[in-house]
C-alpha cells in the first residue's frame, strides 16, 4: 500500500473514531463548554446593549446639535424638523423640550412653549437648568409669581450657581418694586439639608407698569406714566424690542429729572430676560442721576446677566458708594468679584449681605 493510501485510511479512522473520544472523555468538555458560551452570549449581549445606547445618544447628541445649530442661524424650520425627529425618538430629551419652548415662542405659540417647558421639568425633577429655564418663560408670559417660585428652587438646587443665585434675587427685587417686600427665603446655610423647601410666594397680581406715585412732582402725570410702561411690557412680550424702548423712553422724558421710571423699566426689562435692553434704559440714568443708588445697583443686575462682570463690578462699587445698606448690592458685588477671580473680596461681601439679611444665607 503506497504512501498516500496509507495517509488517506489513518485521517478516516481518526474520524470515526472522533465519536468515541468524545464519549469516553469529552462529557465534562461539554457542559464546561455549555456554559462558556452562555457566559459569552451574556457578555455579547450586554455589549450590544452598550453599543446601542451609546448610538442613541451619540444620536440624540448629532441631531440637538444640528437643531441648535438651525436655531443660531435663524433657522426655525429646520431647528424643529430636527427636534421633532429628535423628541418623536426620545421624548423626555430636557435640552430638546427647552429648545422646543423656545421654537414655539418664536412662532407665537406660548401655550404650546410652557407645555415643552412644563414635560421637560416633569421628567427631570432634579434638573435645576430646566427649572431656570422655565422661570423664564413664565417671566416672559407675565406670570411673575409662579417665575419667582422656579426661580427660587433653582437657586436653591444650585446654590454655587451665580446665574440662578442672581436671576432668583432680581425676581425678587423687581417683586419688592412693583408690590412691596417679599417674604424671605428660607436660609440655606447647609447645602446638605435636606428638608429645605422652596417658600411659597403670597398670590398676587400687580399691573405690570404700575409706579408708586411717592417721589413725583406735583402735577406729573403719574397715570400715563404706567400706562406708557405698560405697553412697553406689552410690547416686550410681543417681541417687538424697539416698540417697546420707544414706550420705556417716552415714559422716561415725561420726567427725566426722576430715576425712579427708568429703574423700573429696567427692572421690568430683567424680569422678561431683557438685560441689554435694561442697560440701554439704566445709562443715561446713571448721567441724569448719578446720585441714585438704585440706578445703579440694577445696573449692575444688568450688566452681570450679560456676563459683563468689570462693568457689574464698576456700577455696584458706586451704588455701594452712594448706599451702604443695600444688603442685595453687597451679594451681587460677591458673586460679581467670584466671576473675576478675587475670591477673598468675594467671600467678605457674601458675608456682609449674610449678616445684613438672613435671605443671603445661600452661599457660593
């Protein structure tokens, strides 16, 4: 028998003899075989799991960005065509919900934006951004009371946050303005308390452009005053910016000797997140009445809401200059000084508005 015969007949009988060797001694190959691989379809399966989710939100990432994108470029079509394609997948997407919001103001949809805004803080609770978020837009609604509260627990989710510190404390002092003191909030001098709650602000509803007739000359005609302001407001809230300038300046030069209207107008300004139109209104003010104190404290609100902080700084060391009781200028001043870096300055004026007024407990 040749060579090759004799090779082909030894591979056959190592075949059929396979069978048996696994018989005799391959059981206990088998089941450690078995659960190898059950071991291996687990693993396989949870990295699946991993790689789809990653993709979806690698997904969920690509199309936000894309809207947002759309929206910088006044895109409004195209930024909801993408969040639509982008909720429709993941509804409870909070920064989607958000932008959403701002999409249906644009498209004077306001019912339609505090829905957007109201899912996104359902689904996130504990989203302080979502809760500021609807602050605003409650502010920008008219609907000041229930802004405040949003306000308040955003400041008090994220009491290291300046932004939700400061927008919080301007609520206040534009509430304080058109419908007297508020009720303090409750001190958080404990971060890590965890029975804080938010207060509960008294229901009130004070007409928009109303001023305290205290203060004004003898025959100004402080009715028109309010009534120009208010459709300043109204204005604002239509989105129509130089209308509404047009009202706040006309109500201003019936008396341009008296700081008080257009510190109130600035002060309506920032409670409709219009902070450059407030700085607009508050600079002449700063030349016609540079003894105001208050003039220039919301100044400084103004100017720290555009993340202006030199200029924050340099109108609140004048209002503090012109007023040393204003416990809120010597908060501001702190968070103000804290964006710059100077720390130790910072923490000293934090510490002056706390001793002046328990509200100012929170801390950065």
């Amino acid at each position: 028998m040749n060579v090759n015969i004799r090779r082909q007949l030894s591979t056959l009988a190592l075949l059929c003899t396979y069978p048996l060797l696994v018989m005799a001694c391959g059981c206990a190959t088998l089941k450690i075989s078995g659960v190898q691989s059950a071991g291996l379809t687990d693993q396989l399966r949870q990295r699946n799991e991993e790689v789809t989710r990653k993709f979806e939100q690698n997904r969920d990432f690509a199309e936000f960005q894309a809207a947002w994108a759309c929206w910088k470029r006044n895109d409004i079509s195209g930024c909801e065509e993408n969040l639509q394609r982008l909720l429709q997948r993941n509804p409870d997407h909070c920064d989607g919900r958000l932008l959403m919001a701002d999409v249906c103001m644009d498209q004077n949809r306001p019912q339609a934006a505090l829905e957007q805004a109201e899912h996104a803080v359902r689904t996130h609770p504990n989203d302080a951004g979502a809760k500021y978020a609807m602050a605003l837009l409650l502010d920008l609604l008219g609907k000041s009371e229930a802004a405040l509260a949003y306000y308040e627990q955003a400041a008090i989710a994220e009491p290291q946050n300046e932004v939700f510190v400061v927008g919080y404390r301007s609520a206040v002092e534009a509430r304080e303005k058109t419908s007297g003191p508020a009720d303090p909030m409750v001190p958080v001098a404990n971060h890590s308390a965890g029975n804080v709650t938010p207060r509960q602000a008294s229901p009130i509803n004070p007409s928009a452009g109303s001023i305290d007739p205290a203060g004004f000359e003898a025959g100004v005609d402080v009715a028109s005053i309010s009534a120009l302001i208010d459709s300043g407001v109204d204005a604002l809230r239509r989105g129509e910016l130089s209308e509404a300038i047009e009202y706040f300046r006309e109500a201003a030069d019936t008396a341009p000797d008296n700081p008080h209207i257009p510190a109130h107008a600035a002060v309506l300004a920032l409670r409709l997140n219009q902070p450059a139109l407030a700085v607009e209104l508050l600079q002449p003010a700063t030349r016609l009445s540079p003894g105001s104190a208050k003039i220039f404290r919301i100044l400084g609100v103004a100017q720290y809401r555009l993340s202006h902080y030199k200029s924050s700084q340099v109108a609140l060391q004048q209002a503090l200059s012109l007023d040393k009781s204003s416990a809120l200028a010597y908060f501001l001043m702190g968070c103000t000084l804290s964006k710059l870096g100077q720390s130790e300055s910072a923490e000293a004026h934090f510490e002056q508005a706390r001793m002046m007024h328990s509200r100012y407990a929170i801390r950065r």
